[in-house]
C-alpha cells in the first residue's frame, strides 16, 4: 500500500479531514528503523529526537504541536499515523530521563539513550558537516498515535 492510500485508508476510519502530513521513517538505516517502528507499534515509543541543525540544513522547520506524519518503515512503507503534541529544543547534555524514558529505546535509561544518540548524531553531523557536541540543540518530539491501521 502507498502513503497515499494509507491517508486515505486512515482518514476514512477515523473522519479526519487533514490535508496535510508528512511521511518518513526513523533512523539513518534499516535495522534501527525497523526496530523503533516496532517499538512504536507496541505502544512503547512515545517520543524521538532529532539534531536541529537537521532541519536546518535539509530547509525543512522542525515538528510543531499538531503536526501529523506516516511512520514508514525503511521501504517506505506506511505502518502508523502519529501526531506531534509537544516538542522542545534543549542542548543534548541538558535531555533528561524522563524524556528518555518516553523514546521507549534499549532499557529506556538516560545512560542508554546518551549512549545510542551519541553514535546516532555523530553520523547525522557528519551528513551535515557539523561536529556532534553535548551542546548541539536537540529537537525533543512527543506523539501519540492516531492509527495502526492495515
């Protein structure tokens, strides 16, 4: 199933009249995306976090309150709706546990959530040519499902 027919599957079930979504998948490679879709999924992840300089670099504004998105798996193909109902801009030293806690990754502790964003942004800065630091602004997304529809 397309994106497209995934919006339109999902808006039919749920009576939404939204225009506008976004669709992508989380993390930089397969395996990671497979497995945090999973975790979304089974009601586990409930945040994700993204480098700022990210967006800025790609020309694209971080994720708003409301904003509502298509989690794709690695293929591309759609597997939920979501949408945005806070997010923070904090410098990634200052991310704290609870906020860990709600990204639902490894054991779901800050010591592994530093750990696992560390190598993570190290590789987006490099996309970007940006070094990774403790200070970079780290956008802090929380969502809530709206559909797991097939």
């Amino acid at each position: 199933m397309t994106v497209e027919q995934y919006w339109d599957k999902y808006k039919e079930a749920t009576g939404d009249k939204a225009k506008k979504y976004s669709a992508w998948h989380f993390c930089d490679n397969e395996k990671d995306a497979q497995e945090l879709v999973r975790l979304v999924l089974d009601g586990k992840k409930k945040a994700t976090a993204s480098c700022l300089w990210s967006f800025e670099y790609d020309g694209d504004k971080p994720p708003r309150p409301g904003d509502v998105s298509i989690v794709t798996d690695f293929a591309g193909n759609p597997k939920c709706v979501i949408k945005t109902v806070r997010v923070d801009i904090t410098a990634f030293r200052d991310v704290g546990a609870e906020f860990a806690a709600c990204e639902g990754e490894g054991d779901s502790s800050l010591e592994y959530w530093r750990e696992a964003h560390t190598r993570v942004f190290t590789r987006e800065c490099a996309r970007i040519g940006r070094r990774f630091s403790k200070d970079m602004p780290v956008v802090c997304e929380r969502f809530e499902v709206l559909y797991a529809g097939t």
